[in-house]
C-alpha cells in the first residue's frame, strides 16, 4: 500500500520529447563526424553556423609562389631587367671579337662606378635605369643616393655614359652582366670608369689624376 499511493498522485504524466528532435546544430555536428571520422568540438559549431568553410583546409596560397621567388632567386622586380633578358641579348665571347669596339678591351681597375660607351643616340637614362637599377636595393637610402646616371648626349662625349653604383662588387657584376648587352641593335661596351672614386676617398682620387 505504501509504494503503490503515489500513483493516485495528479501530476504522474511526465514526457521528454528528445529522441527524435535533434537540435540543428547537433544535426550538422554529427553528419560532420560521419563524413569524416573526426571529432568537431561543440564550441565551433557556432561558428560553423556562420561560416561554411570552417574546418577546410587550404593550402597556403603563397606556398606556390615562395617556390617560384625560389627559383628566381637573383630575380629583380619587374621594373627592371631580368637576368634572362641580359643574357638573351648579350653578346657571346666570340661574337665581341668581331666588333672593334671591343679590340684591345680592357675592363679596368675595379670601382664603384662604371663607364658605358657604344650607345645608340636613342638611348634615355630611363632605359640605363631599368638595366642597371637591377644592381641597386631601392629600399637603401643609401644605395639610392649612390645610384647616379650622367649620359651624355652632345659633344665628342655623345654615346657615352657614366653610371654610380652602391660599391665595388655591384659594378663588378653590372660590367660582367651586362658587358656586350645589345641596346637599340648597339652591344654596349662597359669597363670600370678611371675616374671614379668612392664619395668619402675624394682626396685619394684627386692623386689618381
């Protein structure tokens, strides 16, 4: 008699109605873990709501192009001339021989600046800019205020041009590069100018002359 009273209580009907209502987000949750057999935390399921492509995986977009500037290491940016495009219209050894511009040839003693002569009287300090500014970091002040172009365009000078690098080893690699470069069908004809000397051994290079 005692156990069985309370069932002659009134409030005896008690229904949960879980099974078969399943909350959305817990829908989506568990097609997730059927799809991919990985658990999904209840606390990105938010976000999940709000964002479809939460959990893809993408690769890194600049992983590709990390490979390419890999490559081209010693590539410059296109404002300038590329390595390939020197060496694809450079004079060969053999082909300089048969021009007399290059008889006796002679690069000189190396230097911060470079003497160019053999220009086409098209030429414009642009177009000196965009195949010697490759040897320059624009982002040096220093190195930009050493970069100076001086091309001359009247006189017994005409043709020639003078070119200030940031230092020796740039020069170096400007001459060994671009040495034979044809421009405006003239190869250029580059050597270390006599000259020049590095702004701070001004003193020095007024005994050279």
């Amino acid at each position: 008699d005692v156990f069985e009273q309370p069932q002659h209580v009134g409030h005896k009907k008690i229904e949960f109605h879980i099974s078969t209502e399943i909350p959305a987000v817990l829908q989506i949750n568990s097609e997730k873990e059927e799809k991919n057999g990985k658990r999904v935390y209840l606390y990105a399921t938010t976000e999940e709501m709000n964002n479809t492509g939460f959990g893809r995986i993408f690769p890194a977009p600049s992983s590709n192009d990390k490979m390419e500037t890999e490559e081209e290491d010693d590539e410059i940016p296109s404002e300038f001339i590329s390595r390939k495009d020197l060496e694809k219209n450079r004079l060969s050894r053999e082909e300089m021989e048969k021009y007399s511009v290059f008889k006796n040839y002679e690069p000189g003693d190396p230097n911060c600046r470079i003497y160019v002569k053999n220009l086409a009287k098209q030429v414009q300090e642009k177009d000196l800019k965009f195949i010697f500014g490759r040897y320059v970091d624009f982002q040096s002040e220093v190195e930009r205020n050493m970069f100076d172009i001086r091309l001359m365009k009247e006189g017994r000078m005409k043709g020639q041009a003078f070119i200030g690098l940031p230092n020796e080893k740039a020069a170096a690699k400007a001459l060994k590069e671009a040495n034979g470069y044809v421009l405006f069908e003239k190869p250029m004809v580059i050597q270390f100018a006599r000259s020049a000397r590095p702004k701070q051994d001004a003193n020095e290079g007024k005994r050279k002359k």
